[in-house]
C-alpha cells in the first residue's frame, strides 16, 4: 500500500515515449550524402558548365529498354576533389611521355609500356594492346587515388581519363558482369 501512494505505477507507457520524443525530435527530411565538391585544379582554366536539363528533352515515362540500369557496372567511378587534380595531373604526365612516340609514329604496344614504366608505374599494372591498325590502348592500375588511367594513342591523338575503378568491380578491368 505505501508504494500505491508514494506514486509508482501511475506513469503511463505513452508518457516515456513522449518525454523521449521531445529530447530527440524525429528528423523531418531524409539525409542524403553530398556529391564532393569539385574545384578548379592547378592549371586548368575554369569554364562554365552547360546545364544539360535545359537542352536534353525530360520524358515522364519510364524507359522501356532498362540498357542504363542493366549496364551501369561498366560505367566508371568519376573522381572528384583532391583525386580528380591528381587524375589531371596523371593523365598530363602520360599525354606529355606518349606524345614523342605518337609524332615518331610508333604505335607498338611495348614502346608504350616501356614509356608508361619509365614514369614510374609498375610493369605489371600496366596493360598496353594494339588498338586498330595505327594506334595503341592502355590501362594502368595505379592501385591509388586516381584509381586508374585508361586511354589510347593514334596518329591523331593521345587520349587519357582517370578514374576510380568501377562499381561492381575489384580494380581497373570493366566488370564482365553486374546488373
């Protein structure tokens, strides 16, 4: 009988669930991960980025084909921020080291590896085939950020862009399957 009156157990369920609520409100919006914030790297000039919502036509129905959503794995991993001047930075040094054997017009894929080795990267991270009659392809796995530098070099031109792997993948090889 003394424990009725001292006043145990007339506190109600709902009563702590409240008091819990007005200490810790539930979060109005759902939060999601900011996308990193690019900056201009040393050397690059800024240019203005044209808002590809204005001129790409927005249809409401769904697509029918899903080759977007089922191929997405082989699409790479973008580098932003700090990775993406160091991507710059890489690819510059691989254009400038490519470039002598390009105007020489050699396209032997061991010309260019030998190239690739001599900036440092490890022979066997680095992949080079013969891409079409008159040029050359190469991927390096650097194995840090930039992830990967994967390009090719023609009479044309030299061509490189650094990513950072790919989503359904282990390291630098497109995945061969995924959804």
């Amino acid at each position: 009988m003394v424990l009725l009156t001292a006043g145990c157990g007339t506190q109600r369920a709902g009563d702590t669930a409240d008091a819990y609520r007005r200490l810790h409100p539930t979060p109005t919006g759902i939060s999601t991960p900011s996308t990193p914030a690019d900056f201009p790297c040393r050397g690059e000039s800024p240019e203005p980025t044209a808002s590809t919502a204005a001129s790409t036509p927005s249809s409401t129905e769904p697509p029918t084909d899903h080759y977007a959503e089922n191929h997405g794995f082989k699409v790479p991993i973008p580098l932003h921020g700090q990775s993406r001047c160091d991507g710059l930075t890489a690819v510059g040094r691989i254009k400038n080291a490519l470039e002598p054997l390009r105007q020489r017009g050699d396209f032997a894929p061991d010309s260019v590896r030998t190239a690739l080795t001599s900036l440092g990267y490890s022979a066997e991270k680095v992949q080079t085939y013969q891409h079409g009659s008159a040029g050359v392809g190469f991927l390096i796995d650097i194995g840090a950020s930039p992830w990967c530098v994967e390009g090719t070099m023609s009479s044309d031109s030299t061509k490189a862009d650094a990513f950072g792997g790919y989503p359904d993948g282990t390291g630098c090889e497109p995945p061969s399957g995924g959804h």
